[in-house]
C-alpha cells in the first residue's frame, strides 16, 4: 500500500478537529449514493420497459421479415422468395401488401393501414390468441372479403365487431391526379364484411391503425397484381432465429433485408434509446453537483490538517506526495458513495422485482403491467460506476491543487 493512500485512508476514517468537517464528510457521501443509486434505478426501469416490449411481441410481429432493399414493392414470383418460402425451419411464410387507405362507415371514417395477408396467415396459431368476438378468423368466402379491424379503429367508426353493413375503404389510383370537381372517380373502391372478430394487441400502433384482410382483396384495391411489400416468416419452436437469419439472407442477397422483431419495431426502442441516454446526462449533471459537496468538505479537511501538512513536510514527504494524499482523500469519498450507492441501487431494484412496490396505480389490472418493470444490467453498472469514479476525480484535482499549494506555500 503506498504511502499516499494509506495516509488518506486513515484521514477518511479519522476522527476530526471540527465536528462540522465529519457532518460535511457524511453529506458527502450521502449525495454521491443518493445519485448513484438513481442512475442504477432510473437506468434499470428503462431496461424493464425495454424488456417489457420485447415481451409484448405478438403474432403481429413475425420471427423474420424480408423487405427490399430499395423501393417498396417485390414480385412475389422471385425465385429466391420461392427458396425461402421452403426453408425446413419455417412454418408458415407470409405474403403480405400493406399501403394506407381510408375506411368509412355511416358513423365515422379514418385513415389506416390495409395489410392483406395470404391464406398462409391462418396457420400463425398465436394470432387466435389476440382475437375479441364470437366469430372466428376468416380471410375471405366466395364473393366476400372480411377485414379483421383492430379494436380501436372500430370504435372510431362507431362499430362494434358484429356490424352488419360493410365498410367501405377507398384507396387512390396510382399515378392519376386528383378531379377536384368528381374526386371519387380517382380513388379505387371496396367493401369488407366482418367474420364478428377484431384483434387487440394492447399496441397503438396496431390496435388503432391496421385492418388484416386477403392479399387479393389489398392487390386489387391497390392495384399490385402479383406484388407484394414484405415476406413474413413464422418459425418453428425449435428453429434458431438467428441462424434462420443468415440462412435467408444468404438465400436472397443484397436486394433484401431481412428484419428480426426488434428490427420491425426500431422506431419504439430507440425512442426508449433516446430517453435513457437524456436521463443518464440529467442525472450525470445531478451527480456532479453533489460532488460539489467533496470540494467543500475537502477544502475543509485541507485546512483542518494544515499541522500536519507541516509535519509531513518535515518528515521528508514531497509536495507532490501531500497533494496526491488529499487528491485520493477526495477520491475515496467519491467512491465511498458510488460503492454504497450501487448496493442501495441494486438492493432497490431488486426489491421492486420481487415484491413490486412501486405501482402504476391504484386500480390493478388497468395497465399492461400493474408495477414498474425493473432490469438490473452489468453494463449500467460498470458505466455507472466509471461514471461517478471518473467525476469524483476531476471534481476534486483543481481544489487539491489550488488549496494544497496555497497551504504548502505559507508553511514553506
């Protein structure tokens, strides 16, 4: 153990002339755990929701999307598409074609999204698991179309999932500029029916947004005969996801991409992304104006030990050696915080894991959740105590320097 620290250490624990330098000490310490173990909370309910989200994913979500590389639409009689589709690990491979349309019913309209799906999709079994109604899940008869509403666009249109006239959607033509004075000579016209179900998969996104029909009924509408947006692929249970990647990227090329869940829903974890970093820099900016309480409560200690600065000095100790002492002096306080700070932190965490105490509110059941998700990982620890270790350090060298050779010089 060097000399230094050593010294250090024993000032850290050391009784002091003035009382007050030990309530400042404390305080200390106190504000770097208290900022510590907030980033480790904060941090962790990011992880959670993060988590939480990834575990929302539904039937909605393939295991792997394929969409092309530049433009929209595909023709759905490529041969590589065809390889793909008979790749062992998949169980049911999706045609799919989504564009925006507008639906109307005598009680409201709104603007959604018409994804049509081929016959394939009725072998996705997860899908009956997100379904509301007493009917069940059908595409299509012989001269009708149904559309699968997601709940919230229903009760936009004023309908319940037994509504009995159809709703008709209008698409525009391709390519035709808007008859101001006849507009609904350029917009391409249908009808769907209900099967008496709709889907709820407790998302915005799609809940309020999507309707799921037949891919014949969306490639006429949008006039996309033998085209399509995206290949949707549901794997078996036991195939690897990822090594199921590489075998359809190998098999398309670079003219597709091939996106994972996490991929499909990029847009909702680097929001999260973004506001875990915005919540990491405000709080960095807390912790470094609690380690303005280490400069006082090190200028303070510099002070009480002026004697024995002098003695130090006396006894062969260099200036660099006695500054060193109150730099790792300074040090130790921020560390002391960032080490009880991180077990207050964890120790939070993972009480609100296991008993849930913070909830979202009172009623139970009225959130997806009832209390807020929480997910302690390694790497916020490791960043969180580089972070306060790194602080401590630069908070307390220009005080060191400043206060240590003021004190040197007048016992010189």
């Amino acid at each position: 153990m060097s000399f230094p620290f050593h010294i250090a250490k024993r000032y850290i624990f050391s009784k002091k002339s003035h009382h007050a330098i030990n309530i400042i000490s404390g305080i200390s310490v106190l504000g770097v755990t208290v900022s510590t173990a907030a980033l480790i909370c904060i941090l962790s309910v990011f992880n959670g929701f993060e988590g939480m989200v990834a575990n929302l994913f539904t039937a909605f979500d393939p295991h792997l999307k394929v969409v092309p590389a530049e433009g929209k639409y595909i023709d759905s009689s490529l041969s590589p598409l065809q390889a793909v589709r008979s790749l062992p690990e998949v169980h049911a491979a999706v045609d799919v074609i989504e564009d925006k349309a507008l639906v109307s019913s005598k009680n409201g309209q709104q603007m959604v999204t018409v994804k049509g799906v081929d016959d394939h999709f009725l072998e996705v079994g997860e899908f009956s698991d997100i379904l509301v109604g007493d009917g069940v899940l059908d595409l299509h008869a012989v001269d009708v179309n149904y559309g699968v509403f997601g709940v919230n666009v229903l009760t936009s249109l004023g309908l319940t999932v037994d509504f009995e006239e159809p709703v008709k959607v209008y698409a525009p033509k391709k390519g035709e500029k808007i008859n101001l004075s006849n507009p609904m000579n350029d917009f391409r016209q249908a009808e769907l029916f209900t099967p008496h179900v709709a889907f709820m998969v407790m998302q915005s996104k799609y809940d309020s947004h999507y309707v799921i029909t037949s891919l014949a009924f969306a490639r006429d509408l949008f006039d996309k005969e033998g085209e399509q947006t995206a290949l949707e692929l549901y794997l078996k249970p036991d195939a690897d996801v990822g090594d199921v990647r590489k075998s359809v990227e190998k098999e398309l090329g670079g003219s597709f991409r091939v996106l994972d869940r996490y991929e499909q829903q990029s847009d909702t974890f680097k929001i999260m992304e973004v506001e875990k970093l915005i919540s990491y820099i405000f709080l960095t900016f807390i912790l470094l104006i609690a380690s303005f309480n280490v400069i006082g409560s090190l200028s303070m200690l510099i002070i009480d030990k002026r004697d024995d600065i002098r003695t130090l000095h006396n006894l062969g100790a260099s200036n660099k050696d006695i500054s060193r002492i109150f730099l790792l002096e300074g040090w130790l306080i921020s560390l002391s915080g960032a080490f009880l700070g991180l077990l207050l932190g964890i120790g939070l965490c993972l009480i609100q894991q296991q008993y849930g105490v913070l909830k979202f509110g009172a009623a139970a059941g009225s959130y997806i959740v009832d209390a807020y998700p929480v997910q302690v990982k390694v790497t916020d620890v490791l960043v969180v105590f580089l972070t306060v270790s790194v602080i401590g350090l630069l908070s307390v060298l220009y005080p060191v320097h400043h206060f240590s050779k003021k004190q040197l010089s007048v016992r010189q």
